[in-house]
C-alpha cells in the first residue's frame, strides 16, 4: 500500500430547491408510475434546478467543502470540475465556478469524464499535487441534467437529478488520504449513451432541434449491463492496489444511478449491503455530482468519518469507470 499524499479535508454538496417525485410526471403527461420507476431504479425523487444554474450548485457545494476543510478559495491551487452539463460549452465550467468563488491564483479546468468524473477528477488532482503543481485542490462533480434531459422520453427523463458535490484535497498528513486510484475508458461504447446534436459534428440547426437530438439518448440494457461489469472490475482493481478486501472497507460508495447496479458491484465486491451508502432514492442519478454528494452525506450522517476506510466507485458514458480506496 502507498503512503497517501493527499487526503480528503472537506467535502460539500449544493442541491437546487424544487423537488420532483416520481408522482410529478403524471403532471407533465408523462406516461410512468411510482411503482415502475422504484422497481426499476431505486428512485423515488430527484432535485430540479429551476433557478439555479449549474455554477450556482458548484459554489454552494465548494464553499461548504472548503468551510469544512478551513482554506479560503484563495488558498486553491487547482481546481478540477467534472460535469457533462456545463452552463456554456466555452469557456469551461471550471472558470465560471473559479470566478464565482474568487479563487484567484487556482488554474482552473474541466474533465469530461460524466458519471466517472468525480472519481478522474481527484485522481488527477492528485497526480498535480504528487509532482509538486498544487498544494490544496478543489475537486467538483455538477450536473444540470434537465437541461439536457428529453423530458418527452420516459424511458431517461426519470432517472436524472440536478446537484453538485464537492471536495478539497490538501497534502497527506500521517495515514490519512488517498490509498489507491483506478481509472479506465472504452470510446468504442460511445453511442451507447451520448448526446449526438449541438456539438461541432453536428452544430445546432433545425435538424437538431426536430430530431431532439441535442438531450441524451441511452441504450438503457447495454449501459446497465456495462456498468455491473465496469463497477465490479473497478472495485476489484482499486481493492488489489492498496491491498485490501471487500472486508476491510467500512463503506462503499458507489455511483448513485440505479439500485440494480449498486446492489450488483456490492456482491462482486462483497461488501454487505448494510456497508454500501445509498441515496439514489432521495437525488436520482445526479451523473458527476453522484458520489461527491453521496460521500459529503454519509461523512454528515455519520456512516463514515475521520479513520474510515471508504471505496468509491463510478462508471458513466464514454463509457468512463474508475474507482479509489480513501482513509478519509
Ligand atoms: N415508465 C413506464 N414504462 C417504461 C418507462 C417508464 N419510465 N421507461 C420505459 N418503459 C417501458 C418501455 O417502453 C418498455 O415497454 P415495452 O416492453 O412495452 O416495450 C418496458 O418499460 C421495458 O423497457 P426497458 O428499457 O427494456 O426497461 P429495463 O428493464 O431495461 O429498464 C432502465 C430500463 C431502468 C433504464 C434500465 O435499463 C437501467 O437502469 N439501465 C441503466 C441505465 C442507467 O442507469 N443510466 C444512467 C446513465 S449511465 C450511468 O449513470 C451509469
């Protein structure tokens, strides 16, 4: 096992106001029920940004993070944003959430990594602090998923979220801190799940707007199917590095996207159900943001804190996957 170089000192979540059940869709004609979305999904209700917009997540979620870890945001060196639903495509979500904080001698920049982007994004933080470039990092997940979500498509517009989470990683001291990372991309799935219109292959034309295909399409049995067996390798890999056991770990969090899957990496791992964190019912599948508000929720709740031996673990589209074992 390596020592660790940098741990987590704080984490942080921001969530917008207005909650959607699942009983909400019968009020924008969408034809689902309560009963189909809990069986299929875990999901009972999601957060929706009406007002608030993607940066406004991410800072509330970094202050939070950054009062827990007592560093100002000019103390940032770095900070790493992980989203698939930035509020403009240029400049980066990262700037705007830099600006927003007054984060002034931070570099600043995103990871394209969806739902895995929480888990890239520190291991790339990481990496910045072992070759000497930051000292404290800022490490962000955030999702305005409705933005991009088909709301006429019942077989997506349920299983998605708006959050953000947050965390700030300062140099290791003693044991605590980060024991492994392992991180892996398959482009070769990427139609699978990807949003084809309104990028520069396909710039914004009527064509797009008639054919819808500027919101996420999703192959949802491959994706499922992918994502058991991704979370299962990645578990495992980051389990062998530090040289530990589903046993050894106190908690497992993994991407919140479906209680099938979760329940799925858990017995690969074997990790008990009773050490798995689950919040999918209570935020839908917030893609980035998922395990940072799952990790800021447990340490709130209790189910993890200082000394805890926590796994994460997350795959998304790409398809990206990858996983950590932290002391926090
Ligand atoms: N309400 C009611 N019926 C629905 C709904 C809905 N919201 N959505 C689809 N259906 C119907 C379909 O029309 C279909 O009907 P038919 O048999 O008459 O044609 C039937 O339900 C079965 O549809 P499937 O798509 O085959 O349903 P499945 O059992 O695969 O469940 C689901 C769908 C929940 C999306 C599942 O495939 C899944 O969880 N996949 C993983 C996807 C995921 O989590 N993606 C998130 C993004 S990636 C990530 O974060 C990992």
């Amino acid at each position: 096992m390596k020592r660790p170089l940098a741990y987590i000192a704080g984490t942080g979540r921001g969530l917008p106001a207005t909650v959607m059940t699942n009983f909400d869709f019968a009020k924008i004609g969408i034809e689902t029920t309560d009963e189909w979305i809990t069986d299929r999904t875990g999901i009972k209700q999601r957060y929706i940004a009406k007002t608030e917009s993607a940066t406004d997540l991410a800072a509330a979620a970094s202050r939070r993070a950054m009062e827990k870890a007592g560093i100002t945001a000019g103390e940032l060196d770095v900070i790493v944003l992980g989203t698939a639903s930035p509020d403009r495509l240029l400049p980066s979500a990262a700037v705007d959430l830099q600006a927003a904080l007054g984060a002034g001698r931070a570099a600043a920049f995103d990871i394209g990594a969806a739902c895995a982007g929480f888990i890239y994004g520190v291991t790339v933080a990481e990496a910045l602090m072992c070759t000497g470039n930051a000292e404290t990092a800022l490490v962000v997940g955030v999702e305005k998923l409705s933005a991009i979500t088909d709301w006429t498509d019942r077989s997506t517009c349920v299983l998605f979220g708006d959050g953000a989470g947050a965390a700030v990683l300062k140099r290791s001291k003693q044991h605590r801190g980060i024991l492994s990372t392992f991180i892996r991309s398959d482009g070769s799935l990427g139609d699978l799940l990807c949003r084809p219109g309104g990028g520069a292959r396909e710039p914004f034309s009527q064509n797009v707007l008639d054919t819808r295909s500027q919101y996420i399409k999703m192959n949802g049995r491959e994706v499922f199917k992918n994502a058991v067996r991704s979370m299962s390798e990645a578990s495992a890999r980051a389990l062998d590095a530090a040289k530990l056991t589903g046993t050894d770990i106190d908690l497992m969090i993994p991407h919140q996207a479906n209680i099938r899957i979760i329940e799925s990496t858990a017995k690969y791992a074997n990790i008990p159900m009773d050490k798995v964190f689950v919040d999918v019912d209570k935020y839908g599948n917030t893609s980035a943001a998922s395990i940072p508000i799952a990790l800021d929720e447990a340490i709130e709740q209790g189910r993890a804190g200082e000394g805890s031996l926590v796994l994460l673990v997350g795959f998304g589209a790409g398809f990206t996957w990858g996983s950590m074992v932290v002391r926090l």
